[in-house]
C-alpha cells in the first residue's frame, strides 16, 4: 500500500503529499493490479463518506504532490466552486526535452482525448477540444534539459503532459507522451515516471475563509534524477 503523507488536517479539509504510483481514483481503465487508489484510503482509513470520498481534484497516478481533499459537504461545495472558477493556485515542477525559446510563456491550446488511443489527449481544433492554459517560467536549463515552474489556469486531464509533448518539449519519463528522445533519455536516466511533481497549491479555506498555502519539496526520486544531470 502507498502511504500518503498529511500536510495539514483539520475538521474540514485534509491536504496531501500523494506519492506517485498511487492512482487516485478508480475508473473504466483502472486495473485491479494498480491496487488500492486514495478515494480507498480515504474512505477507510478517514472515514470520508462524501461522493468520490470528498476528491475535489486529481494528479495522474505517477504524479507527485500536494491535493486537496474535502472531510464535510460545505467544504466539499466550496472548493468545488473555487476549482470551477479557477481561484485555486496550482503549481508545478516538471523537467522537459529540450531548451525553451523564451524563459517563460503560456501555452493555450485546447485539448481532447485522441480518437486512436483514448489512454492520451491531444491538441485539437474540434469543437469537441476544451481550452487549456499553461503558464511556465524556466528555473534552470541542463544538458538540453529544462527544469520549469508551471501554473495551472485550467485544469485539464494531462494538461501538462499533452501541452508541452504538443510544443515539442515531452516530460522526461512520460511513457505516454513522449519522442524517441525523450525516451532515450528517460532510459538512460532510469526514470521510471515522469517527472511531474505538485509543488505548490494555495486555496481559500471553504469555512474560516483564511488563504492557505502549502508547498512540497521535491521527492527524493526526481532529486536523485537531477543530481544525475
């Protein structure tokens, strides 16, 4: 079982460091082999009866870091409500293939799910495609690599992952989104995930109504990555 590590609980909300490897809740595609997801944990361990066991948002099973979960109906409400608007700030850290051309941008391109491999989303131009905005800042540039600092403006499956595979910068270790050099690199460093971690995320507190913010270092498999570079 994957252990989870609180950050900050109280009556309302519980935030979280999820660790990669952990899927967070079950789906069409999930197998029984990924064993169990957080919504289980969840449900078992804090007794959380709410729908989908007070999730309010999800990171991909081999992303890292920071969520937040809902413990009551009001709390789960109102951060449903700060997510749809998006008054929630997320932010994130990924290593890339290749050197951007600006020291930082924003990606906004709409997104689907590819017809050929529902597994995967695309950049698309259907009606069907969903606006996605991604904002980066390069933080630091290694052998052809870039360390980027990213905010999430919408929150997108994959969005992360899709943009930047869609500009010709794939997340080293994406075994979904990624190039023959991407992939080389990947096996060369013996990454065996991508590396996408959760860093930072500040929300409002659905009850007292105080900001919060809370910050995850990097985990110690993506710093043993970087100390390889």
């Amino acid at each position: 079982m994957k252990q989870i590590k609180i950050i900050f609980e109280d009556k309302d909300i519980l935030v979280i460091d999820k660790p990669a490897g952990l899927v967070v809740e079950k789906d069409a595609k999930t197998k029984p082999s990924q064993g169990e997801t957080l919504e289980d944990i969840l449900k078992k361990d804090f007794q959380i009866n709410l729908p989908r066991a007070g999730i309010v948002h999800r990171l991909d099973r081999d992303t890292s870091g920071l969520m937040v979960v809902a413990k009551t109906e009001k709390a789960l409400v109102n951060l449903q409500n700060q997510f749809q608007s998006h008054q929630v700030e997320k932010k994130y850290i990924a290593l890339v293939l290749g050197r951007m051309e600006a020291g930082e941008g924003t990606i906004d391109i709409a997104l689907r799910r590819d017809p050929k491999n529902g597994t995967r989303f695309i950049a698309s131009k259907a009606k069907d495609a969903r606006r996605a905005v991604t904002h980066y800042k390069t933080a630091e540039t290694i052998r052809g690599l870039s360390l980027l600092e990213i905010n999430l403006e919408t929150g997108r499956t994959h969005q992360i992952r899709a943009h930047f595979f869609s500009i010709g910068h794939p997340v080293i270790g994406d075994q979904i989104y990624k190039n023959g050099l991407s992939e080389s690199i990947s096996k060369e460093l013996n990454i065996d995930r991508q590396f996408l971690h959760a860093e930072k995320l500040s929300f409002t507190h659905p009850v007292t109504g105080k900001k919060l913010n809370f910050q995850s270092n990097l985990p110690n498999d993506l710093v043993k990555i970087k100390n390889k570079l």
